[in-house]
C-alpha cells in the first residue's frame, strides 16, 4: 500500500521514558560476563528504561502529550488515537482514559491501535489520513506507549535484555503549505507467530497450566530472533526502495534516516545494503534499547539536532504481525520538546 499527503504537517514531538536505567550488570545470574559483552557490541544496548509497578504505558504517553498541550489550543484537537501493545485494559480502550486525563473536548474522535515495532508509520499515517479530511490548523494527537518490561520472561535470554519503556506524543495538523509526505506498508501473518505472547487472548485462553513452571513463557513474550533476523534483512532494504521508485524522492537526497532501533547490526547491514552515510543514521538503542513502536518518535527526540539537514526523513519501521513500513516526511518546521523523565 502507498500513500501520499500534501495537506498534513507534523507540528510537534515529544517523548518521556521511565527515570529508572536498567544496566546490564542487571542480568548477570541470567548471562555471563562473556555473553553480555558480546550482546553489547552486537546489539548494541547497553541501558534501558523500565517503568515502575503501577506504571502503565498510558502514564508515559499522558506524561509527553502534557508537555505537548502546553503548546497548543486544546480545542483544535479533533481526534486522538493511543498505540500500544500494553494498554492499560482489555476494555476500556485507553485513548478515551487518556481524553479525560488530558483535558481534551467529549466532541472528539478517540480510538487505539495495536501495532508493534512498524506502530510510528502505521500510527502516523492513520493520523494524517485523518487530519487531511479537517479543517485548516485542526489537529490529530497520536500517542504511542509501551511498558514492554512487564511482558517479559525473567529467565528468557532472547527477550530480556533488549526492551525498554517509553511514550511519544505527535501532533499533526491539516497544513495546505505542507510538503508533501509518502507512506508504504507490507504484512505478512503467515509469520504472526515469530513475536507473540501465545496466551492470554481468546485463541488460546489463561488457565491453571499457564503458571505451570515448565509452561509459563506462554504468558510472556515470545521471539523467534533467528526468524525475525532473516526477515528484517530480507524485506527492508526492498520497501525503501520501493518507496523511492514510488515517491521519486531518490535516496541521496534524504537528510536522515530514523530505522526502527532494533538491533545496532541489523541497522548497520540495511544501511550498507541500501549504500546510506552512516553520518544520516543516527542510533540510539544504547540508551534506551527496543521500545517498539516509540523507538523512531525517540530517536527523533534525542537525535534530530545531529542531522545538519532535516528537511527530508525517512523513517522505517518494522516486527510484529509481521508487518513493515516506512515512510518520508519534512521535520524542518517541527518542534522537538526536550525528553521527559518520570
């Protein structure tokens, strides 16, 4: 799927992350000395976020959005849409939770998402499919959180080590003197089941055996990291440059690519797939690890200001479902509020 938007601009970001850091000196009764330095020049994390107990994914994103309302006329908000793979209910959907919290106007259009590591292009463009239909100057405010701590396995190297926590906040508004912005997607669930939690849902319910000792990594988070690997190098690169055949924005001449903060490897081997600068692809998973779909709202929080161009970004995204995505969007008139800690 491809799209294109010339009536929507992103005005402001803004992203907050637990003030707890997690080293990795944390996991040493789970890896040896030896494993966690090769983790650490392979992956490339050496710290993340983790929220406390009681600490939701919605707190986060309430806490970036709360800085981002200050800027702005609360009535012009006509939708907000919340993405996370850990909301805080089955039902109630939290945007709504989140409209309430935030002071937002009952004549709005509130629904979530659920979407993983591909969730900032998904959500994105969502957010500007909306805000193209409104009236000039009115917004979509797209909140996307993860407290992924809370889904992992204490005893599964292939998980626990790579997840942090955080939230972003994007406002976008319908803006006639845009640039013009281009959007791709991909899916493939005949590999749905290469990251997953395999209980918990309705296809296969939580029962007395799920807390079974030799069973209990079906309430967690699951990764086939052999699977996932194969994947991301064997699709990535293709769509970015299918979205520059479809955009005819040639690569050359993007100020920055924002890749979804997986794996300092992978995001190594797509750029010399693709022959990119490694000076326009900022990192930084050493800080804050996989945060899913709020790796590349984060990224772009932390890093925008070491790209000495900014009016042309790419952005690519790509996991669960499977699903993939990028898309190319103008920052040069976006405001990047500083990075929050709670």
């Amino acid at each position: 799927m491809f799209q294109e938007f010339n009536n929507v601009s992103i005005e402001y970001i803004s992203s907050s992350v637990p003030s707890k850091a997690v080293g990795n000196s944390f996991f040493s009764t789970l890896l040896t000395e030896k494993e966690i330095k090769v983790f650490e020049k392979t992956v490339g994390i050496k710290e993340r976020r983790w929220a406390d107990k009681g600490v939701t994914a919605s707190d986060l994103g309430f806490a970036a959005a709360e800085e981002l309302l200050k800027q702005v006329d609360k009535s012009k908000i006509k939708s907000l849409i919340f993405l996370s793979q850990t909301s805080d209910y089955k039902i109630p959907f939290t945007s709504n939770i989140l409209q309430d919290k935030l002071g937002l106007q009952q004549e709005i259009l509130c629904f979530d998402i659920n979407a993983g590591c591909a969730g900032f292009v998904q959500g994105l463009s969502t957010a500007f499919s909306i805000a193209s239909t409104l009236k000039e100057g009115e917004k979509v405010l797209l909140i996307i959180g993860e407290t992924l701590s809370k889904i992992l396995s204490p005893t599964d190297k292939s998980t626990n080590m790579l997840f942090g926590d955080a939230a972003s906040a994007i406002l976008v508004s319908k803006n006639s003197s845009a640039d013009q912005s281009y959007f791709n997607f991909f899916s493939d669930g005949a590999h749905h089941e290469a990251i997953i939690i395999p209980e918990g849902g309705y296809r296969k319910n939580i029962t007395k055996d799920s807390f079974d000792s030799e069973n209990e990594s079906g309430l967690y988070l699951n990764m086939n990291g052999a699977k996932v690997f194969d994947f991301t190098l064997r699709e990535v690169a293709p769509s970015i440059k299918k979205i520059e055949e479809e955009s005819s924005v040639n690569l050359s001449e993007i100020d920055g690519f924002f890749f979804h903060q997986s794996n300092r490897f992978i995001i190594k081997q797509i750029s010399s797939i693709l022959g990119i600068d490694n000076n326009k692809v900022p990192v930084n998973i050493e800080r804050f690890g996989n945060t899913s779909g709020v790796t590349i709202p984060l990224l772009i929080t932390t890093n925008l200001d070491t790209l000495e161009n900014k009016s042309k970004v790419l952005c690519s995204g790509y996991g669960s479902g499977l699903s993939w995505g990028n898309c190319i969007i103008n920052l040069s008139e976006t405001k990047i509020l500083p990075l929050k800690e709670i």
